[in-house]
C-alpha cells in the first residue's frame, strides 16, 4: 500500500473523502490512465493530485505493461487505437490524418506516414499532432516511390531526429533526408544515400545504441563492394551511414546444410528491436518456424539464436508471403508477432511455454501497427 508520507507529500491530504489519504491513493494507483484522466474533471485537489510529477512516475511503475498503437482506418481520416496485450481498447485518438503507423515508432511517439511518404508524430500522451515539413520526390508520383523511416535518438545528447529514405522505383534513385524532432525551425536536410539497396520486406529501420540499422536486399547487393550479410546503419549523431555490424546471414546459411540461399533469405528476414538489443527473424517456408537471433555482441557481430517458434497452422502454405515480426518480448517472456499476409494481418502472442499463439488484434499493411511503451499520463491532461 501507497505510504501516508507519500500521500501528503503529493497533496492528497487537500483532498476531501471517507477514505484516508494514503488508502485513496493506492486505490487511485491500482487504476488504468483512462479512468484516471475522467477523474481529474471531478474537482481541482483531484485535477492537481493527479498531475503531480510524482504520482505519474508512480502510477508508470505500476502500470509498465506495453501498449499496441494499431492503426483503424476510419472515415475520412485514420484513427490509432491503443490496446493491451489482450485486445482491450485503452485510449483511442481519432482523426488522426491520412497514412499508416510505421512499425518501431518509438518508445513514446508514433510514427504516421502519409501516401505521399509525408510524416506525422503522435504523441499519444497529449493526443497532439506534429505536422513534419513535405519532402522533395522531384514531382515524381508518389506510387512510385519507396521509403524507409527509423525514428530515434543520439547517444550523447537524446535529441530526437527522423532519417527517412525515399528510392524512385522508374529510375532507381534515392532520396535520403534527416529531421531533428523539436526543432521550431526543423527542415529535412539530404545527407547520404545508403551503400546499397534496402530490404523491400523490412521497411523501417530499428535504433539501437543511437543509429538506426537496417537490413539489405541482397538480391541487388554486389558482394564485391558490400561483404555479405553486413546491415547498414545510419548513425544520428554524425549523420553517416556505416556497414561495420555483420548479421546473422552467413549463420543461418551454414545451418541450412545448403536447402537455403542469399536469394531465398531476401523475403524472409525481418529486423526487429527486443531486449535492449537487434533481433533478426528468419522466416522458413519450409518447416513453417520463425528463429529468432539476438545480437549478443555488437563489436564482433555475435549473434544467438534464443528462440524457434512454430507458426499456426492457420498461416502453412502462404510460403514467403506471409511476413513474421517480433514486436516485443514481455516481461513472462511471451513474444509478440506481427503476422501479415497481402494486405492482411494480425498480431498474436506467442507462449514458449505451452507452445502456443492467440490473436490480439487484426491489422492490415495500410494501416499499420506498433509499439508505445510511454505513460498515457501527463500533467497537461484533463
């Protein structure tokens, strides 16, 4: 129970009611946020108690369970829906423009990308909406162009920033632009282009020790100019991209005793950001399993394959085109899945224990989904 000290100390005590302070607030503390804002309309004490710095920071510890931030496509604009790792709706916040959420948005923002490849940032906290400036495709048709986004931080000094990478399909082109987040003046200014060509099937780029890595086409990749199985990465400090971390490639190789090549692992791999560190999942159409591999050591390029999941058998025969991945690892050790199929999909969760998958929600390719880990409580809430 919630000390009588702290109570006082967060200006409970102001508050009138049967209850005792400390009493009222350990129920208050039990509460998801939905409820919790309704409460501040009740008077001011509860409004100013509610909002404390204090309270919030205690109420993140005892509510650290992840949300999904799925995209629902209303009419005439999109809607994000938050929900639990049950399906249950927590917080929805409608009209939120035209797009998708981008997958691997942030710890506390989502990422909502336009048909045009223009960018907004929710902050699903306060409900705002930032607008980013338009990007420059040189008139060509949106259609036709590709892009990758990865959203984070520098290592140094936490400033916020967007790389986005635009690839014009008829001529091969790319477009590659950065954007620091907070800035009033914030333009997107071009920096360098990656060393090769991006994967198709992983679209977004994952942060990890302040850059952003992503994983190569390597049908299209020359061997004599980028080593196999090297993931790009774009470090947001320098603003530069680098090919010094070495995935799993070669590893999966060597385990497939030859029954897979680089052309077969081009639409099975999937980056992911789980456990503090890169995961890498592998696909196999064959036997109908996802492996997951865990960066272990980023200096040498050390990887380890920590789990194998057997996907429903709803999803046997789909072969690569069914996409796998992971979206988070909770604290039971249950892996969540994004599981996408054409314009379909759905996320589950996944118990090793048991050895079994459940449905959490449906998603579709156009509308997207992802992962908020921040508090839904803020001191401007009402």
């Amino acid at each position: 129970m919630a000390s009588a000290a702290a109570a006082a100390g967060w200006g409970l005590g102001a508050v009138d009611g049967v209850l005792p302070p400390e009493l009222l607030l350990d129920v208050l503390l039990r509460l998801p946020a939905g409820p919790i804002c309704r409460l501040r309309a009740v008077c001011r004490s509860w409004l100013a108690f509610t909002t404390d710095p204090h309270f919030i920071a205690a109420h993140a510890a005892r509510h650290p369970a992840p949300l999904l931030a799925v995209g629902v496509q209303g009419f005439p604009r999109l809607c994000v829906d938050l929900v639990d790792l049950s399906g249950n709706l927590v917080k929805q916040i409608l009209r939120v423009g035209k797009g998708r959420v981008v997958s691997g948005s942030s710890a506390d923002r989502v990422l909502v990308a336009g048909e045009d490849h223009s960018v907004r940032v929710l902050n699903p906290t306060t409900g705002s909406i930032s607008i980013l400036p338009s990007h420059r495709c040189g008139g060509a048709d949106p259609s036709t162009i590709a892009a990758w986004f990865a959203f984070g931080q520098t290592a140094s000094t936490g400033e916020c920033k967007l790389v986005r990478i635009l690839l014009n399909i008829d001529n091969s082109r790319h477009l590659s632009e950065v954007i620091t987040i907070g800035d009033t003046d914030g333009e997107w200014r071009e920096t360098a282009n990656p060393p090769g060509y991006l994967g198709w099937n992983c679209t977004n780029g994952v942060v990890f020790k302040g850059a952003a890595y992503f994983i190569l086409d390597y049908c299209f990749s020359d061997p004599s100019f980028l080593e196999r199985g090297c993931m790009p990465s774009f470090d947001f400090a320098t603003e530069k991209w680098s090919v010094a971390l070495q995935g799993p490639l070669n590893r999966i190789l060597e385990e497939s005793n030859g029954t897979l090549s680089y052309h077969d692992l081009a639409n099975q791999l999937m980056l992911s950001g789980l456990k503090g560190t890169l995961c890498t999942s592998h696909w196999n159409d064959q036997f109908y399993t996802v492996d997951l591999w865990f960066l272990t050591d980023s200096e040498k390029g050390t990887w380890s394959k920590d789990h194998r999941i057997n996907v429903d058998a709803v999803f046997h025969g789909i072969g690569d085109y069914l996409k796998v991945q992971p979206l988070l690892v909770t604290d039971e050790g249950k892996i969540v899945l994004s599981m996408q199929m054409g314009s379909k999909g759905v996320v589950q969760i996944y118990d090793p224990v048991t050895d079994t998958s459940s449905d959490i929600i449906q998603i579709s390719i156009y509308t997207g989904a992802s992962v908020f880990t921040g508090s839904l409580l803020c001191p401007q809430s009402v």
